[in-house]
C-alpha cells in the first residue's frame, strides 16, 4: 500500500512516497525544494514568495517523487517525467492540470493522498492542499489530511529498528512551533504545553539575524557556538520556575539584543554570545522535558521539529534522559527528516489510515490544532 505525501506549510516543497506493508512503514522517496535562497535576503520566510515558489516547484518535485519510488524506472523515463511536468508549468499556473501528466511518472500503485493541511502558511498550504485534491480526484483515491506537527512527531517512526514506545513524550521543536506532547497511543495524543510566544526556532533566526551570522538562523548560531564559551553570558532561562508546560523564548530573544548593543561586536563576542544564547534554549527545553518525564514516568522521549537538528540539543537530551531514575528510550529522527519534508506526512498517514476521506471534504487551516 502506497501513499502519496505533499508537504506546502511553510517554505520547503516537498513530496514524498511511503509504503505501509503490514505493520511495517518505508520511506521510497523523499524530494524536496528548499526555498533559502529565495529568503535569505529577508531574513527569514516572505510569504508572498513563498507561495509563488511553491507553484512553480509542486508538478516537478511531485513527479520526481513518484519517479524515484518506481524502482524498476529507467533514469531516461525519470528524465522524461522530469521534462515532462517542467512544459505543463504554465497549465498549472492558468488552473489547469491534466492528471495525465503523472502517468509518465507510473502512479498507478498510488493508493492514497496525504498532504499537510495546516498550521502553516495560508497560501502555501493552499497551493499543496489544491493540488492534492485535484491529484486524488483524477485518480479517485482517497485522501488524509494531516497535521503539521502530526508529521514531525511522526519522524520519530521512520526507522524500523528504532521505533517509540508507549507513553511517549515528544517535544516538538521547530522554526513555528515549540511544544510538549505525552502520545499515549498513536489515537491518544495530549498536547501538555506549547510556547507563550517565539517558536525556539524562530528565536534562533531572530538572534542570529541580530549577530549578523545570516540565515537560516539555526545552523549559523550552532557554528558559531562552536567556538564560543557557553558560559560568557547568563541570559535567563524562561519560565523555569514554572510547574506547566509552556515555554517562553521573547525575553531571551530581547535580552540578547540588549545585551549586544553594550559590546563591540567581534568574532568573539558574537561567538560566546551565540554559544550563550544556544544553551539558554537547551536548558529551557530539556528542562521542561525531564520535568514532564518525572510527572508523566514516559518510556520514551522523542525529539522532532526543524531544532532536533541541533548537535548540541541531542547530546545534551540524551544525556538527560539517560539520567532519569526509571528505565526510558531516548529518539530524534534522522538529519534528512528533522526540517520540513513530506515523508514525515506520508508516515504519519500510514498510522491514520482510518481517517482517510474524499478530496471535497479536505481544507487548508493556518492555524489547525493538534
């Protein structure tokens, strides 16, 4: 059984194609078109372009996907389907779409349509929500809508040897969401806190946008901390004090904006103040984690989200689960799965086959709940 995955939230467009054979899950491709340089110059996501980017890379990122899972396609046939969908842009573009361009990509083994219906974006979500509905609808197949977040927990189930048990308790990290989840099951799903205001990831494109080590801010902040002392500069860790869940990353944020304008600001200085700044936000979120772990008693504890691709958050979590006084699993997915990308859609609607409907009765939310 075959699933075909679209992925718009944001600022990544991407496709995906999963098989569920039994209770087994695999990934057979995973294609996606980043958008960073389009957004570098801004300093983070503009949405305008965003979607503009997004229509003219969906017909050729979805081929290529499907391209990709027929293992017994020959790379002229890819190329084909490749230069195939690049001449039907336009059609596109005018709201038209044949559905027999996809046959030159061989989806007859499609069996459903997955694709993230929110949060996220409103146009963006709108441009993979549409064409997910007209590729389900030409090929009368039913489709699943699938949360955002939903995906990114789901990261976590994409390698068979490594799958969460239950209770889980995953904190999700990205550059829109921060969050703690406890999964009692994959149909019980409680979300325990979530951020007041700046996502962690948010706060990191905005700290390093303020440093001036460019973007996207997560990788230029974890370089630069490389070669900082982590201990130059005591920003406050949020809400630590607190017995909920919830997060906070403004004041940490502003503090190091404040902090900045009282330094000449040399490789050093912005070195020691980014390493600084990186465990402020490890330590408020492995806090609130293993304070949740002691009241909850999990037997895992997953990581996902655009963030979990932080060294320094991985060593340093799981060191921290190691040291809980009951017996817990620690995983984070793999590198290519921690940002945005379809195939964490497409697992996710593997475990939620049960929900799958008809393409009239799917629509994109900005902001959807978990």
């Amino acid at each position: 059984m075959r699933i075909l995955a679209i992925e718009t939230s944001c600022d990544e467009t991407a496709a995906a194609v999963v098989e569920k054979d039994g209770k087994d899950v695999r990934i057979l491709s995973n294609v996606i078109a980043s958008q960073i340089e389009i957004h570098r110059k801004f300093g983070g996501v503009f949405p305008e372009h965003a979607s503009r980017a997004h229509c003219e890379k969906i017909i050729p990122v979805t081929v290529e996907a499907l391209s990709e899972a027929h293992a017994t396609q020959s790379k002229s046939r890819r190329r084909a389907a490749w230069s195939a969908s690049r001449a039907l842009r336009t059609d596109f573009h005018a709201g038209k779409i044949e559905s027999g361009i996809f046959d030159v990509a061989a989806p007859s083994d499609i069996d459903f349509v997955a694709v993230t219906t929110g949060p996220g974006l409103i146009g963006s979500l709108l441009i993979g929500v549409n064409f997910a509905k007209t590729f389900a609808y030409s090929k009368n197949l039913p489709i699943i809508g699938i949360n955002h977040w939903l995906g990114h927990i789901y990261s976590n189930w994409a390698e068979a040897s490594d799958i969460p048990q239950f209770p889980a308790l995953i904190l999700i990290v990205s550059g829109g969401h921060t969050g703690l989840v406890l999964m009692k099951s994959h149909d019980e799903i409680i979300p325990l806190g979530q951020t007041l205001d700046d996502a962690a990831g948010e706060a990191f494109d905005k700290v390093a946008k303020v440093l001036d080590l460019g973007y996207p801010g997560g990788p230029a902040i974890s370089k630069a901390a490389e070669e900082g002392n982590p201990k130059a500069f005591n920003f406050p860790r949020s809400m630590l004090d607190r017995k909920d869940f919830d997060f906070s990353f403004s004041g940490l944020k502003t503090a190091v904006l404040y902090e900045s304008k009282k330094h000449k600001m040399t490789g050093k200085i912005k070195a020691d103040m980014a390493a600084s700044f990186q465990q402020a936000v490890i330590d408020i979120l492995i806090g609130k984690t293993i304070q949740a772990a002691y009241q909850y008693r999990p037997k895992s504890i997953c990581l996902c989200g655009g963030v979990s691709a932080n060294k320094e958050l991985r060593g340093q979590m799981k060191k921290a689960a190691s040291s809980l006084p009951h017996s817990i699993t620690f995983h984070c997915p793999p590198m290519a799965l921690t940002t945005d990308n379809a195939a964490m859609i497409g697992i996710a609607a593997a475990y939620h086959l049960d929900k799958a409907s008809t393409y009239d009765k799917i629509n994109a939310n900005a902001n959807l709940k978990l």
